[in-house]
C-alpha cells in the first residue's frame, strides 16, 4: 500500500507522479513531512542522496509509526541502544536533532592516548548509559542511516556511494557539544582517477581545521572508511583506506598490538572471508609534516550487505535473512559487552507481531540465559525466536 504524508497542507502518496518534486521543493522550503500511518501521524524529514529526495524517520522515532509502517522500529530495549537513550543521547523534539554525549574527545593536549574503545569481548563500558563510545557511535550512525536494515529487493544495490551517504545524512541530525557532528566527521568519496585532483582539493579543505598548530591542543576529527589493507611503516604500522589511496592513516606499534589484541575477533572475520568489509571509526589529527596520526580507533565487520556482524553465526543469521522480501533489521551492542544478550536481528513487519532474533553463543553462562528469559518476558508483543548454538542447527524463522 502506498504510504501517505502531510506535506504543508497537502496529503500526497509515494504514487502520486509529481511526489519527487513535492520532495524537492519541501526540502528546499524546509518543510516536514507527516507520516499519516497512524493517529495524528508522525513528523519525518527529507534527506537528499545524490539527486535523489527521500523521506526518512526522525531519530528515535521509529516507535511512534504503525507497526505495519515502513518506518516502524521495534522497541529499543532489544538492543544496546535503549541504554543510551535519554542519556548519552538526548533528542530534542523541537529541532529534531540528538544531542550526543561521547567519552572520547575530539581534542588533544600531551601525550597519544591509548587506541581503541572496549571491544565486543571485554567489560561493558564505563558509565555506559551516559556516554557513547567510538563503537557505539559508529552503531548510532548505522543504525539511523538505515545500513542495518535489509530486504532481498536491494540486492546488489548497496555500495560505498549509499553507505557513505546515509552516515552523512544521519550526522546531520546529531550535535556533539551544539556543535553539528557533521563538521567533525570525514567520511571519504569513492575514488575515481578521472577526478583525483578534484577529490584531494575537497578532502585538504576538509580537514584544513586540523592542521598541527605550532603550539596548544590540536583539533581531531572523525573518519569512517574501509580498511584497504594493514601495512608496515618505518616506524609503527599504517591504516590503507579504501578511496583515499596516497593517504595512510599513521598508527604507533604499540597501538597496533592493542588493537589486534582487542578486535581480534573482527580481524579474524575479515580476513576470512574477502567479501567481507571492515569498517574503521577512528579520532585523528594531522602531524605538522601534514600526515593523519590516529589517536582512538574501533573496527567493525560486516557482511557483502554492509550489515555489522560479531561471530560467524551472526553471519549465518543475515546472510538467511537477506534472500526474505520481508524486511529485516540487524540488532547492535553499542556500548554493551559480549556477555549481554540483545537481539541479533529483528523483522520489524512480520504478521501478526514483529519477532526479535536472538543467538545465544555456544560459551553463553547461566547469567545469559536469565537476561535473556528477563528480555523476552519484558516485551510480550514481540515474537522471540531462539537459536541455541549449541544445541544444533539454526532453526526455521517464524515467518507467521
């Protein structure tokens, strides 16, 4: 069915043929759409990619849509990201924006910091409703960039052009500090040689506010890229990103041991498959001979799909999930450790209920299992369905 939305005083549908240029001029206008799915609706926003216009969820608002709506979100609690919220992200209803609280800085005074936020497999973070992590950051902009969402409809249709612009468009509606994130964040172009002076002219004015001062703290900034390749330097280790060759980011030897210590398992995943993709998220300055110095840095694997993955099973989950027309979407830990169960995956539009996938690894203690019967208990109007690794194969979906 086609969905409907307020637009000023109009109500327009999805078929109606001048719907792009509504878009166009509602973005333009800064006006904001209504999504008429239920009740008194609910407000979205216009985002554009490339020359395309789209409507998209605000944040932290998927709970207010139909169940049946596009838009919907099951409850956050099935996640990392319901901690978080009220706390480390705070959303203002007026504007529409989220106010981000991070416990990492994106300044330096003295001496390098030590790489890495808390991986998957080590305690849960420090104060970990209150502040988000490089990590969880990263899963933020994910997830309200719409990359942990799937159907079997977008197959072969997702590539670092979309990835990159849905992170951009999500950063536009978060501040750090009422600063917009945006203007903290580098996210690199695809590539192409045909335009290479073009690329490195927009990509030095970029960063041109975090060039090394002679003196006092220097500015950092945030990228995200994929991971080329690990390479060896004269002195320590250097990250190659995809789509900014000619362009390392440095990283001390000290640092590289950390960070192969702490994501070891994410390494592992990479390097076995080469379909695979790993993401990296790191704090960065320039030196004064104008190289890119990491100071803090996490990773993340992810599917062909770009759809985050912890453990081998998880990539069996999604990769099941990607052949359904039904819609799915990839559950993430943000700031919560290994030892907390969350859903692995959840299909938001499944009849008569939505269902949450959880996967309980074959290590999992008694602590797991009671967090785990405590968390379906909770959300009665949510389907669990269970995969325990260890008793055997991944069972059928409860596809109603």
């Amino acid at each position: 069915m086609s969905r409907r939305y307020r637009i000023g005083q109009a109500i327009v549908t999805e078929e109606d043929p001048a719907f792009g240029v509504i878009l166009a001029e509602a973005y333009r206008t800064r006006q904001r759409p209504v999504c008429l799915c239920c009740g008194e609706g609910a407000a979205m926003y216009i985002a554009r990619i490339g020359e395309q216009f789209l409507v998209k969820r605000m944040p932290l608002s998927g709970s207010d849509h139909d169940p049946q709506c596009q838009s919907y979100e099951p409850p956050y609690e099935l996640s990392g990201l319901g901690p978080l919220i009220g706390g480390a992200i705070q959303l203002d209803p007026a504007n529409g924006l989220a106010a981000l609280k991070l416990d990492f800085s994106l300044s330096k005074r003295g001496a390098q910091r030590t790489v890495g936020s808390p991986g998957q497999n080590e305690a849960p973070v420090k104060n970990e409703a209150r502040k988000l992590s490089l990590r969880a950051l990263l899963h933020y902009l994910w997830h309200q960039g719409g990359l942990t969402e799937w159907t079997a409809h977008w197959a072969g249709k997702r590539h670092w052009f979309q990835v990159r612009s849905h992170l951009l468009d999500a950063a536009a509606t978060m501040t750090v500090k009422g600063g917009a994130l945006s203007d903290r964040l580098f996210v690199p172009e695809n590539f192409r040689l045909d335009d290479k002076a073009g690329i490195e002219q927009r990509r030095a004015l970029a960063l041109a506010d975090i060039r090394a001062p002679s003196a006092g703290p220097r500015k950092l900034m945030l990228l995200i890229g994929e991971v080329k390749e690990f390479a060896s330097a004269r002195s320590g280790q250097k990250i190659v990103i995809k789509h900014m060759p000619g362009s390392p980011l440095m990283i001390e030897e000290g640092a590289w041991r950390r960070l192969q210590s702490r994501y070891a398992s994410e390494l592992e995943l990479w390097q076995a498959n080469d379909r695979f993709h790993l993401v990296v998220v790191a704090t960065f300055g320039m030196t004064q001979s104008g190289l890119a110095s990491v100071d803090e840095l996490a990773v993340m694997t992810t599917s062909e799909q770009w759809l985050p993955i912890e453990n081998a099973y998880e990539h069996r989950l999604v990769e099941a999930l990607s052949r359904l027309n039904l819609k799915s979407v990839k559950g993430l830990r943000f700031n919560l450790s290994s030892m907390q169960p969350i859903a692995a995956a959840t299909l938001p539009h499944r009849r008569p209920s939505p269902a949450a996938l959880y996967i309980v690894p074959p290590d999992a203690d008694e602590d797991f299992e009671v967090a785990l019967s405590e968390m379906i208990a909770a959300r009665p109007d949510v389907e669990p369905w269970v995969w325990r690794v260890a008793e055997g194969d991944m069972p059928p979906f409860p596809l109603g």
